[in-house]
C-alpha cells in the first residue's frame, strides 16, 4: 500500500508540476445551455501573461484573450454556445516546448428547472440570519487553521461559532415560525483578522467561509430547505470585498479597485448618485469612496470585474440553487455597472428575485431603483433591480408605535403617509417590508419590550403589501441596544450553543415571555402563507382617526379588513365609514383570537394598542 500511494504521490508531484502554473482558474467550471454562454476565465498563476492559450475543440472558441500590467493574469474569453457537457482542454504554449502544458475545463449539466426558477415573491415571509450568531451546529469548524480569527465567544465583535448546519438544524423551527424564506448574511470567506463575523468582507468569493461549512454544505442546506418549502436567499455584496480577498493582495489591474491613492471613505450621500445639483467630487467619493479601511471599493465600470461579479453571482445561484439575492450596498455602486450586473442575471433568470439595500428615507429616492422607475426614467436610468427595502415605512414603524397620542404627523398616519407614495413605485408590491434587521436598532429595544407594540408592527407587515422580513429573535422578544455597537443588536439565539440555559428553539425551552411572541408571531405568518389575498389583492385605506388605521386587503373572491389600534385606549369604530369596503359582508372572523364579529352593527369596539385581522364572510 505505501508503494503504492508513494507513487501516486510521485505522479501527482510530476503533474502538478505543470499544472502548478495555473493557480487558480475562476468560475472554477461552467455549464452548458445558459444564456450565459460568453465565458471569461480569470487564470492566474506564475507569468502566466506569457503564454498563448489555445483549445482544440470545435464547438468552443476563444474570442479574446486579455492581459493587464500584472503578469499573474490572463483573461480568456471564450464562445461556449456550441459547447458540449463535459471537459475540454486549454493547451498553454510558449517558446521552448518544454514549458508547454495543459488544462481541463469542466462544463456541467444544466438541470431543466435552474431555468425556470422562481425568486421570492410576496408570498413569502423572509426570516433574516446572521449565521455566526443563530445557531451552532458542529463546534468542530468555530476555529480553523486556514482561517486567522478564532472563536470567541465572550467578545460582542468576535467568532461566536454558528454555521451552516446550524441553520439545517433549526429548519422546523423556521418552518414553524410561518417563515418562507432564508436570508441569511455573507457566508463566503470572510479571512480578515478582525470582527469578519458579519461576512461583508469577502476575501474568497468562490468558497464558503470554512467556519460556516463547505461549498456542499451549503447547497445541501438548499436542497434540505427547498425540501421543507423554504427558500433560500443568498446575500451578495458588489460595492467591495475584504482587504485580505486574494484578489486585493494581487491586483489584476490598478483599476480594479477604486484608489485615491490613499484611504478614502465614502460620504454615504447617495442623494448625489441622482441629484442634478450634485458637485462631481461629491458624486464621486459616495460612489468610489471605500465603504471602510478593509473594505476596498471595487471599480463596477472596469469590464473585468464587472464581468467576474457577473459570473460569481450565476455561479452561485446555479451550482447551489438560490431563490434570490439581497444585494448589499447596492446603491454605492458605480450605478451603470450595477445596472448592467443585476440586468445579466434576470435575464438568464427572468422569474428570479433581487432585493437591493438602498437605506434612503424619501420613497422617490428609493423608488429611483426600482426596475422601471418613472424616477430613474428622467434621466434614463433603469436599474433593472426587481425589488427594494421599505426603509421609510421602517422609519415610520420604528417611531409611530411609540406615539399615543395622534397628532397630524404623528401616530399611524405614519403608515398611511407611506402607502400614500406608493404610487412611486413601478411595482410596490415587490417591496421588502421589515421590523429590523442586522444594521438597526432591535424592534423590541424600541419597544422597550411592549409586546403589544411588537404585536402591531408585525401585523402591520404581514398585512400590508410587499414582502414581510423578520430579523431572527425578534420573534421571541429578543432585545439588544446598537449604542452598544452592532454586537448587540446580533447577540447569539438562545438555544443555539449546547449549553445554553435557554433554548428558545423549542416550545418547551422557551420562557413564557418568548412563548408569547412566538404564538402571536407564528399563529399570524402561518395565516398568511395560506391566505392568497394578502399576497396579491388591492389595498383600499382609511385616513387613521384617534391613532387607528383601517385598512382592507381585497381580490374578487376574498376581503380582510385590519384594524390597528396604535391608541391606548379603547376605541369604538363607526363600521358605515367602510362601507364601499364591507360591501355584503355582515361578519367576520379576527384570525389573531378565532372571534367571530358581528358586523352588521352600526360600531365595534377595539382594546387599547390591540389589531384586528378580520376575514369578512357575507
Ligand atoms: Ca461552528
């Protein structure tokens, strides 16, 4: 047996010899029937620049090969809309045949179904993960030896240890929630030596970070969650990458990143991304600017990188099976580029789905982004990005349920202000609507943990348009205050590490407080995945009186009528208001108790900071 592997050995030195050229090649391998089908191989290795590649094979052609100043580069462009499954063979040449070798390229099967995927849409409820901090399941990989940050678990800002089958295990609990849809934060290598728990600076963009798992592992949890009815969502970040990416440390080109040639910040100010008033220097430093010192900008407006962020997102939505993407940071991008990016991949997808993070506070600001904004439109820019965030109904949830006393600004009218705008919106019924995330200020830190408040902001967004996302521990009441810093606002889920006192994950672990939120999160999110009208009916609303917002959501075949109560007290509603609304129907059942309500009365009367969600029956 020893002579036998030593030989292997033996070989593989002499091969590798040669091969040992190309360190990397990326995509690391294709497929076969994409509309995709103009491939660029990045190949890097020793000098490489050197050589003259060529293949012989009649159905793949180069059409180019592309050099930069950095000889540890070549860009090979080739024809693949021939191509046949399988291998074929990239011959390097150059004078002396003995420095001659070869590669193989592998080109995979196209299933039938990756081109007919459907992305997320508003029948889901995305539940929103940040994986180092959600569940632990295999405490072999918290620390590992290719990677510089170990786990700590005592430090809001280092390697707590979840991962990838952390969230296979806790499927059934999402499932059980009544979510639809996993978002979790970056799960690719994230090497850098400090705070790389949050993911956004992605050092490898080809592998999963080896403390969340493997490449297989996560297509596995694709297929263990598509098996359950849950999507999957993966967050892609186009505006940078992490100072230790292996591309950073070996520019391809000077003009790969964007340089000052000193450290720049962004302004943050993507008002100048639109804003005809704008100085250049302004518009320049929010675009160009870096998002911070180890997070390079990358130059969306060089053909070669946007062409690699091009084929890494189809790479991963093919090879793992993703149902969408949530785009970070999307509008600090170079806006042409990212436009170009997210059209490339709806259009070998048409049915997929991709959120974009604009945090702008002022819909026609948001709405510019959206796929055929009339805004973007005057000056004929069309983003192609499918759907945006809601972040001005988040700042209208995050101060209204705090306010009692309805004024003219204040109290729901909040809420109706916003619906009122969405007339902005080519298609506001893509939207994400949202209680918090990984970047705000906890919801039930707002709330200073009323779950009565809690209560009406998620009726609130599992009743309106768009698509409803929960930031994981919310729905057990879970606090954290960010003028503590962002660790916590992303503490671990109780019950997701072995020994942890408190396991939230299961009805029996839970306190009687989480238990609460729990049922009222659950009973509410599990009605809507069955109750189609809210997914895709009209919306008719009522100007909000005392601190109450009446709303109907309505097809031919089906009403629900939502009652928010945002006052303390108890209010009595005249129902003939909502007459052109309550039509026929006499009666109705409130999903949130199982009570029957009589509405042929001339009122009806609501607990102080209480909803109602009434499926009218005739
Ligand atoms: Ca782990």
């Amino acid at each position: 047996m020893k002579k036998i592997s030593l030989l292997l050995v033996l070989m593989f030195i002499g091969f590798s010899t040669k091969a040992q050229k190309i360190k990397k090649i990326e995509p690391p391998f294709w497929w076969t029937e994409m509309n995709y089908n103009q491939l660029e191989l990045l190949i890097y290795g020793d000098d490489i620049a050197s050589y003259s590649p060529s293949i012989e094979n009649k159905n793949i052609t180069i059409v180019g090969v592309k050099k930069t100043e950095n000889s540890h580069y070549l860009f090979l462009d080739l024809d693949i809309s021939k191509a046949q499954v399988g291998t074929f063979r990239i011959n390097f040449s150059k004078k002396g045949k003995r420095n001659n070798f070869s590669i193989n390229y592998e080109l995979k099967q196209r299933s039938n179904k990756s081109k007919l995927r459907k992305g997320f849409d508003s029948s889901d409820v995305v539940y929103l993960i940040m994986p180092d901090r959600f569940s632990n399941g295999d405490v072999t990989n918290d620390s590992t030896t290719e990677t510089i940050e170990k786990a700590n678990r005592k430090f809001k800002g280092g390697r707590h240890g979840g991962d990838i089958q952390g969230i296979i295990n806790q499927l059934d609990y999402i499932k059980q929630l009544g979510a639809t849809a996993i978002w979790s934060t970056p799960l690719l290598e994230d090497n850098q030596s400090v705070y790389s728990y949050h993911g956004y600076a992605i050092t490898n963009p080809y592998k999963i970070d080896p403390r969340y798992g493997t490449n297989e592992l996560y297509k596995n949890l694709a297929e263990k969650a598509h098996q359950k009815g849950l999507k999957l969502i993966m967050d892609y970040v186009t505006n940078h990458w992490g100072s230790e990416n292996w591309l950073i440390k070996d520019l391809p080109t000077y003009s790969w990143i964007h340089q000052f040639p000193k450290f720049q910040r962004s302004n943050y100010r993507m008002t100048t991304q639109f804003d005809s008033h704008a100085s250049k220097i302004d518009a320049k430093l929010c675009m160009d600017g870096w998002f911070d010192t180890t997070m390079p900008d990358l130059n969306q407006s060089n053909p070669l990188v946007l062409t690699y962020l091009i084929q890494n997102a189809i790479w991963w939505i093919e090879y793992a099976n993703l149902d969408g993407f949530r785009v970070d940071t999307y509008s600090y991008a170079n806006k042409e580029g990212i436009s170009k990016w997210t059209k490339a991949i709806m259009d070998e997808y048409p049915n997929f789905n991709i959120v974009g993070e604009v945090w702008m506070h002022n819909q026609a600001a948001i709405s510019y982004w959206q796929k055929d904004s009339k805004i973007g439109a005057i000056e004929s820019y069309n983003s192609y990005l499918p759907s945006v965030m809601d972040f001005t109904l988040h700042d209208a949830l995050t101060a209204m349920f705090n306010e009692d006393n309805a004024t003219w600004n204040d109290g729901m009218i909040k809420a109706y202000n916003n619906f009122a705008n969405d007339y902005l919106y080519p298609n506001s019924n893509n939207i994400l609507v949202f209680t918090d995330n990984h970047d705000t200020q906890r919801i039930n830190e707002i709330f200073n943990g009323d779950i009565n408040k809690y209560k009406l902001a998620v009726t609130l967004i599992a009743t309106v348009r768009g698509i409803p996302q929960l930031y994981y521990g919310s729905e057990i009441g879970m606090r954290g205050n960010k003028n503590n810093g962002d660790g916590d606002i992303r503490r671990d889920f109780p019950g997701g590490w072995k020994n942890d006192a408190n396991n939230a994950f299961t009805s029996s672990g839970r306190t009687e407080k989480q238990q609460a939120y729990f049922n009222f999160t659950s009973k509410l999110l599990n009605w809507r995945k069955n109750t189609e009208v809210i997914h895709t009916g009209k919306t008719t609303h009522y100007i909000p009186e005392n601190n109450v917002y009446v709303y109907f959501r309505y097809n031919e075949k089906k009403s629900v009528m939502i009652i928010i109560n945002n006052n303390s007290k108890e209010q009595t509603i005249q129902l003939n208001r909502f007459a052109e609304n309550l039509k026929a129907y006499t009666s109705g059942i409130d999903i949130l108790t199982n009570t029957k309500l009589d509405l042929s009365k001339a009122d009806l009367i609501i607990k102080g900071k209480t909803s109602l969600v009434i499926e009218l029956k005739k």
